[in-house]
C-alpha cells in the first residue's frame, strides 16, 4: 500500500483520534493534508470537530457520573481542576465555549463542568459550538498555510515530498510537546506547596 493510499484510507480515523486525544498538530496535519489533495477538505473538517466533540462528551459525562470514584477524585486534586470550576463560575457560557484553546485545561475542563451544576443539555449545545469553531479554524489554518509549508518543504526534498511533510509535522509535534511538558513542570514548580507542621508531640 503506498503512502497516498494509506492516508486516503484511514487519515480520517486519525484525525479524529487526533481532534479527541491529542490537539490541535493532528487537525492542523489534516488541513495540511487536504490542502495536497490527499483528504477531503470537508471530511477533514467533520473529523476534527466530532472527535473533539466527542471525546469532551466522554470526559463531561465521567465527571458527572463517576465523580465519586478514586479516578476522578484524583484528577480532582490538581490545582487545575479547582481553577478551572473557579473560571467556570465567575463565566459559564465564556468558559465552556473557550476552555479547548486554554493550555493546561483542556482535558480536565470538561472533567470539572462534569461534577458542578451545569445542566447536561447546556454543555452539549456550548461543546458542540465551540468543537465546530476550535476544529474548522485549525484545519483552516492547516489549508490556508499549506502553500507556504509545502515550498519549504519542496525546497529541501523535492523529490520526497511526503516524507517531508511527514518530517516537519513530527517535528511540530515534538517542539509542541516540549513546550507542554516544560509549561506543566513550571506550574508544578510554582504551584504553592504544603507546610508541614513541626510534629510537637515529642
């Protein structure tokens, strides 16, 4: 199976997975890819948007039925679960339609909405607004970018222009986690520790 053929066939299952569990590289990748010719534009669109969709549906639904579980009290423990229900009460509607494009939240977001007192019915319609315009801009950005990308690329391996592409979105993804993991350590290291008090009993 060549590599055209194998995008064709299942870079649209990947996309979604991508939109669901990874972030915005995956939807911008399939822009990228749409803009080649190599996926359907629209179809890379509907991707991403019902993966994010979904897979926030999942986290939501946890939260509200599971809360009580070690799981969830656990996630509940972080300093981003009590920040993001403090966001969530000070602004709702504000919260719910942006926390996808909020760094360090994403995926705990919907968790926390999940055990507070939104009704079920007001997250899935704000979910699915903000999943259409989080998933149409970064597979625009993929598309509407692609020309640039590809030059550069073409420049630097004509010859192997797939794999060149292939190249540079796994170096975005790389660079993309790095500054994640270097984010989460400099939040845990600002984070405000617990004192321990001096055991007297002695």
């Amino acid at each position: 199976m060549s590599i055209e053929s194998f995008i064709s066939q299942y870079g649209l299952a990947a996309i979604f997975l991508g939109a669901a569990f990874e972030g915005e590289t995956s939807v911008v990748t399939g822009g990228l890819l749409a803009h080649q010719h190599l996926l359907p534009l629209v179809g890379s669109a509907v991707a991403a948007v019902t993966g994010s969709f979904f897979a926030d549906q999942l986290f939501f639904f946890a939260g509200r039925h599971y809360r009580d579980t070690k799981r969830v009290r656990r996630i509940a423990e972080k300093p981003a679960f009590a920040k993001a229900l403090d966001t969530l009460d000070r602004h709702p509607t504000v919260f719910i339609l942006g926390f996808r494009f909020l760094y360090g939240l994403r995926t705990i977001s919907p968790i926390a909405i999940g055990t507070s007192h939104i009704p079920a019915r007001t997250f899935v319609v704000l979910n699915a607004i903000s999943a259409l315009v989080w998933g149409v801009l970064f597979t625009g950005i993929g598309y509407v970018f692609g020309d640039g990308l590809i030059q550069l690329v073409d420049k630097v391996m004509p010859k192997q222009k797939l794999v060149g592409v292939a190249i540079l979105v796994a170096v975005a993804a790389l660079v993309i986690a790095a500054i994640r993991f270097w984010r989460g350590r400099h939040a845990r290291k600002a984070a405000p520790q617990p004192t321990v008090s001096p055991d007297r009993s002695r």
